[in-house]
C-alpha cells in the first residue's frame, strides 16, 4: 500500500510512504518543514492531506485523516537602518545611511525623513519608498552639511524617520533617530587690508584700507579704532559689524594732520579692538594699520660759523668755539670733515694730558661732546685749520663746512727742552700705538720729533 502525502503552501512533506506486507506494523515518520515566505502572517496553521492506493481491496478504499499543523510565524515588521557616513561638513561633505525592511509589507511603505536641525544638516531627498517587490533592497539616503557661516564648532544632529502605510504592521511603525554630527568650517578673524605701506600727508592727504569679519557673528562686533600718533593722522572712532553685514567689507579712512613744524616724515599706526558679547570675536587681537605721515614744511639745513684761536707751540688748546644752530629743529651731530695737518698739531676727544682719545676724519660728535675737542700743537707749530659740518635731527646736512683757524700765540718759543719733552712725548705715545718702533727714531732732535709726532698721528 503506497500513502500519497500533499501539503498546502505553507509547509512542504515528503511526498509518499509505502508500507508492505512486512513493514505494515512499522511506523512510518512524515517530516513537515514550514515555508519561510517572508510575509507577516503570526502563526498559522497548515492542512496535510494524503491517498491511498493498493491493490488489496481492504486498504485500496481506506480513508486517512488530513493532519492540521502549526506554523510559528518568524517575520516581524522593521527598519533595519545601516550608517555608512554620520558625519558632514560645511564645506559640502556629505553623510549617508542605508535602509530597507524586515519583512514584505502587503502595501507600500513610505519612509520621510527630517532633520533636528536644519541649519546644520538636511536630506537629499525627504522619502524613501518600499514595496512588496524591492522590500528588501537597501536604499540609500544621503545627509548634506550646512555652512551656517558662524564659528560655533562642530555641532550635533539627528535625521527622524516617519512611517506611513495602508499595512497596519508598518504603519506608524517607530525607528530610532540616526545622529549625525557637522563639521564647522568657519573661523571668527576680522581682515584688515592692506596694514603696511599707506600713506597720509600733512596737507590733508587720506589713506584707506578695508575691514570684514570672516564669519557670521552671533551678536553686534564693534571694532574700536584709535591713532597713535592724533598729531600725525586721525580715524573715526568706531565701525560695527552685525549677523547681517558681516561679509561686507567696510573702507576706513585715515586722514593726515598737519603739525606745522618740520619733523621729516612720521610713522603712527591706527590700533584696533574689539567689543563684542560674541565670546569668538571678543577674544580676537586685530591687526593694527601700519601709516605715514609724509610732513609738508621745508627743513632748513642747519648752520656753522668759523672760529679761530690761537695756541703756543707745545701746548694745548681747548677748542670751545666750535657751534651749531637749527631754525627748525636741532643739531644732532657735528662731523670733522678734515683734520688738522700732521705736522702742526693732533686734534683730540677729551684734554690728551687725561685720557683724551685722537680725532678721527670724518668722526661725528654729539653737540655735548664738542665743548671737550682739545689740539695739541707741535713743537714747531706755524699754524693749521680744519673743516667742520652739522648733521639736523632729521639727517639734513649742513650746506657749507666751516673752518677751524688756529694760529700761533706770540708768546715766546718753546725751548730746547720743551722740544725735547715732546720728542719723548711723542715717541711714547708711537710706542702706545705701535705706529714706531724705536729703531725707526731719528737722531736729530728736531726731526725726531716732527717724525714721531707723525707716527702718533698715523692713528686716526
């Protein structure tokens, strides 16, 4: 006898038994295995039906009884949601996440998404649909960053999903919020241009330059603007920027004052700093501008006057007639342009009896320094001159040299021994300077102190 066995779709069984004369008393097992169709059905029940055929008239009619099973339903309704990028940025990056169902809907399933806050991240599209032909097949929605244009950091967002469908298990179905985080790209910097190289003048001339922030503030930025230097340049006291004009460059312009008094070209800067309740800007140190003022008066060189002295052979000379005047200013150096000829006399910084330190051509001497010139003359001095000039406070030399005169006293001469007392002096202060050697001195006394004087005179 052969058992034919037949299930409904929702199960599957093995399709006969037979059973023969010598296994008829030996139970037979049907295995029933349920169908996963993927549909949500909760548990259900199955119909196992089965027929009979033999050739022995007894069995050939026998009736089986069909046997109900029960099927355990393991489809839920559910998003299943897969993050492939949660964050985005202000500069254009984009985030993303993948979705799909759990299960087959028996409708369509709408899925609209929004963000938490918009002003940081939104959604390419705002709904994903599924059907009972692409359940199961991920789609993908793509998250986009937002530049808000305002230094608040990285800021925090999420992406909510709402459900919609005619199939009572999917509809209003509740899916966690996705989080997302957006990458700020702004900084709070107020920029200043240019701040190096404006010129303003003392007839009224103006300089210029351009501020802006480089990002929204969240409240009003005052920047306060001051000059060094008001005698030189003026500004206005203030600009302000608000969330509105923040990116509209605003031109600041510096005027030059005029001093009415010669003091050459001046340098003053315009300082800047901030006010602000925006704690960003509030922290910010601007560039201060960096100007000239270019002066309009005539700087008048200065002026030297000759003098004249006299001096005895041998002896010193404080040289305390030397001055200079400035109109419009004051003297800053007096240069000795040439130097006294070698052979009459040295010309020194400081009385040379203590310490004083030989003149050098060309040396420049504060006007304090020029009351303690003293000349040392010669034994054999005749009389000599030398050319002096004067330098102003604003670098301006004087047009004409001046000359030194100094002649010979009337007094009486030097004697042998007072000649001889500057051969010795002379050839210690050759020896000092290692400008002579004593095998170089020369026998005649005259001489010899004509040459060593020379040898000291090498030094300057």
């Amino acid at each position: 006898m052969t058992v034919s066995i037949a299930s409904d779709a929702q199960t599957t069984v093995s399709s006969t038994i037979t059973f023969t004369p010598q296994n008829w008393n030996q139970a037979q097992t049907v295995t029933v295995t349920a169908v996963n169709d993927a549909a949500i059905e909760g548990n259900h029940s199955s119909t196992i039906t089965h027929t009979v055929s033999s050739n022995d008239p007894v069995y050939s009619s026998a009736i089986v009884n069909p046997v109900i099973v029960t099927v355990g339903d393991n489809d839920s309704a559910g998003i299943q949601v897969t993050p492939i990028r949660l964050t985005t940025g202000e500069d254009g990056t984009t985030g993303s996440f993948r979705v799909a169902l759990t299960s087959q809907p028996t409708a369509d399933v709408v899925l609209t998404f929004a963000s938490s806050n918009p002003q940081e991240g939104t959604l390419s599209q705002s709904s994903l649909t599924f059907t009972a032909a692409n359940w199961n097949q991920a789609q993908t929605a793509t998250v986009n960053g937002v530049d808000d244009a305002i230094a608040d950091g990285d800021k925090g967002y999420s992406i909510a999903t709402t459900i919609s469908s005619t199939d009572a298990n999917y509809d209003g179905l509740s899916v966690g919020a996705i989080g997302f985080t957006n990458a700020d790209n702004d900084r709070a910097g107020v920029s200043l241009t240019p701040t190096q190289g404006l010129i303003t003048t003392e007839a009224g001339g103006t300089a210029t330059f351009n501020v802006v922030l480089t990002s929204r503030p969240t409240a009003d930025v005052t920047i306060d603007l001051t000059s060094s230097n008001p005698a030189e340049g003026q500004v206005a006291n203030s600009i302000t920027f608000s969330a509105a004009n923040w990116n509209q460059a605003q031109t600041v312009t510096v005027t030059g004052v005029d001093d009415d008094r010669v003091d050459g070209d001046m340098a003053y800067s315009i300082r800047t700093r901030i006010t602000s309740t925006d704690a960003a800007y509030a922290a910010i140190d601007p560039a201060d501008v960096n100007l000239i003022n270019r002066d309009n008066e005539i700087n008048a060189a200065p002026i030297t006057a000759p003098v004249s002295d006299r001096v005895v052979p041998n002896q010193v000379l404080n040289l305390n007639g030397i001055i200079a005047t400035d109109a419009d200013g004051s003297v800053a150096t007096i240069a000795i342009d040439s130097l006294p000829d070698l052979e009459q006399g040295l010309l020194y910084l400081g009385n040379p009896s203590s310490g004083g330190v030989l003149v050098k051509a060309g040396q420049q001497l504060r006007p304090n320094e020029v009351a303690n010139l003293f000349f040392q003359a010669s034994p054999t001095f005749q009389g000599v001159r030398f050319t002096y000039s004067a330098i102003d406070n604003l670098g301006k030399s004087a047009s004409l040299r001046s000359s030194a005169s100094i002649g010979k006293s009337t007094a009486a001469q030097p004697s042998q021994d007072a000649e001889a007392r500057w051969e010795l002096s002379a050839k210690a202060k050759a020896a000092e300077t290692s400008f002579l050697t004593p095998a170089t001195a020369i026998a005649s006394p005259e001489w010899a102190a004509t040459t060593e004087f020379k040898a000291a005179a090498a030094a300057i």
